[in-house]
C-alpha cells in the first residue's frame, strides 16, 4: 500500500510540474498578441518573423527534459521523440534552423534581454520587470 501511495504520489507531482499553467517569455518591446496557435508555429519553424519583422530567436532548454516535454507536449501536441525528428528531417532537407539550445533560464533571460526576437518557455513563474511574460492555462 506504501509503494502504490508512492508511486502515485509521483505522478501527480510528475505531471503537475508543467500541467496547470506555462509562461512564455519575451523581450519587454514585443506587441504580438502570444497564443498556443502563434508558438506552436514559432517552434516548428513555420513562423520566423514577428508582425513587426524582428526575425524570431525561440529557445529551449534541452537539460531540463521534465519542461521541455510539458511544453512540446502542451504547445505542439507531440513527444520530445517526435520533435527532435521534425526538426532533423527539416535540418537534412534544409528546410529550418531549430530553436535556440540554452542551458539555464538565466542564460534565456539574459537573451532575451538583448534580442527583441528572443521566445522561450517556463513552467515556473519568473519576476523581472525587464521582460515581457504572457502566462497561458493549460
């Protein structure tokens, strides 16, 4: 009974870490109005301008594979496994550049600091009143 209370108990924190609410992130100057509909385009390479024609830098953290799956699970509806492929058969056609590998969020804020093209994700709410966060239910 102890195992099965455990076992649960980590899938209910396991699947809360991205579930209930994503943040996404971008330069303090972006006007866009962000939907799931607008990202899901970004980071399939079908988007690569903004409206004002800033070109789009979008950014994922490949370390952290818990939000990396919640966000490609939540925005572009697939698997980490069936992302990664998309984006190698676009790399070998030559058909796009993938998002941006950044290790910490930090390094992403930092971007996105200094490039009004810059996107990216969070699952955990970020305080800078230097950034522009759009917080979107799931």
């Amino acid at each position: 009974m102890k195992i099965l209370f455990l076992i649960l108990s980590f899938c209910i924190i396991s699947s809360s870490a991205y579930s209930s609410t994503s943040y996404l992130i971008v330069h303090k100057d972006n006007k866009t109005e962000i939907t799931k509909e607008l990202v899901s385009k970004i980071y399939l390479g079908q988007m690569t301008h903004w409206e004002n024609g800033d070109k789009i830098l979008p950014m994922v953290n490949k370390k952290n594979k818990s939000e990396l799956k919640g966000f490609v699970k939540t925005f572009l509806n697939m698997s980490t496994n069936r992302y990664k492929s998309y984006w190698r058969t676009k790399l070998f056609s030559g058909n796009g550049v993938p998002p941006r590998n950044v290790k910490t969020t930090t390094k992403a804020l930092d971007i996105t600091l200094e490039n009004t093209g810059a996107i990216f994700y969070s699952f955990q709410p970020i305080a800078n009143d230097k950034i522009k966060i759009i917080e979107i239910k799931n």
